[in-house]
C-alpha cells in the first residue's frame, strides 16, 4: 500500500511535543517521570493511526502506553485522536524499532504490542521482521523479566514463521489463536488493518508469548 504524503506532518509533530517527545533518548530510564506516576508501560511498535492504542489508553487508565511509529505521515493520525480524547496516559515516539534499546532502559517496559506489522514475505528480508531473534534480542533488553509482547497479524506465513521464532529464542507460549475473532476470546481492540482484512474474511492469528 503506498502511503500518502503528508508534507505538514513534520511541523505538525514539532508543535505538539507534549504528545509526540522530541528526542526521546534523552528520557531513557526515566519514562515513569515523564508520565509523573508509577503505572506501568506498556509500548505498541508499529502504532499505525493510533486506533489501538488510545482505545487501550481510555480502557485501561492506570497503564502508561508509548505508541513506535517511524512514518510521520501516519503517526499524525495517531497524535490527531489523542489529542481530540484528551488522554494523559499515552504518549508517542517517531522513531523506529531498531532504536528501542537507546530509548529505554531495561525493564522499562512491562508489555510490548505487535499489531499488523509489515510481513516482508521474501525470504532474504527474514531479518527486518519484527518476531525475527534480532528484534527478540532488542525487546528482551527492554523488558522487565517475565515481560509479555502479544502479537496479531491476518498474514499465516508470517505468524508461522513467528511461532517458530518465539520458541527457538526459549519463549514461553502463553496463548495462541488460529482464529481469533472466533476464539471466544474477550477485550480485543481491533487496529485499522484487522478491521480491513476481518471485512474481506481473512483469518487473524494472535499470540502472546513471555520472556523468561
């Protein structure tokens, strides 16, 4: 999907650094200081428009949530319905997964989300996966022990090879949905991608694994 130029996104992002945290290493190992409170974090890589992460915001108030997106064109999206629901518990960072362990420090962060990311199907991009060990090895280092990341994704050779991944790194496997929207499972949030590919009768797969 190509994705639409927003040239005023840029300066959009600099007028409202309370949402979006300019130079967000700077805050690494003091992120609960930021949100002025001991609440735990949570972090969504990949955040999209925001749509999951601000319902899970107003849902679960006594939980701080840090939105990863690295296309500005789209995390505006994100920071416009923020701001029009006035939540205090959620914040946004325009950087890219690689960079986590310069941002946060270890166990920073409780959960990491995963939602729809981009599958990259050939097989020499195995690496820029997001459940490939590389990206493991980055969240690891960020999470506290016993730390969670739950992970969705409508693409079955992506959520396979994830599998695979999850167990090879010595993860532990918590839950695992084939189909989730048939699973009885209760309080998922639907992203803007799930909708979408719900609609045309794709299957989503979920999982949520813990770092041992």
């Amino acid at each position: 999907m190509r994705l639409r130029n927003k040239p005023w996104a840029g300066e959009f992002i600099a007028n409202h650094p309370d949402f979006v945290i300019p130079r967000p290493n700077e805050w690494k190992g003091k992120w609960k200081r930021l949100f002025d409170n001991e609440q735990p974090i949570h972090i969504e890589v990949g955040t999209g428009k925001g749509k999951f992460i601000v319902e899970m915001a107003k849902r679960h108030p006594h939980i701080n949530y840090i939105g990863i997106e690295r296309q500005q064109s789209v995390i505006v999206s994100a920071l416009k319905k923020i701001k029009e629901e006035g939540l205090s518990n959620v914040k946004l960072i325009n950087v890219n997964a690689s960079e986590l362990t310069d941002i946060f420090d270890k166990g920073e962060v409780e959960r990491i989300y995963l939602n729809f990311s981009d599958p990259w199907p050939k097989k020499r991009h195995g690496k820029r996966r997001l459940t490939h060990p590389v990206f493991l090895t980055v969240f690891e280092r960020i999470l506290v022990n016993g730390g969670e990341l739950h992970f969705k994704t409508d693409n079955q050779g992506l959520f396979e090879f994830s599998l695979v991944s999850f167990s090879e790194f010595g993860l532990l496997l918590k839950s695992v949905s084939l189909d989730l929207h048939n699973s009885g499972f209760e309080g998922n949030i639907m992203t803007e991608y799930e909708e979408k590919f719900s609609k045309k009768g794709h299957k989503i797969y979920r999982a949520e694994v813990q770092f041992r």
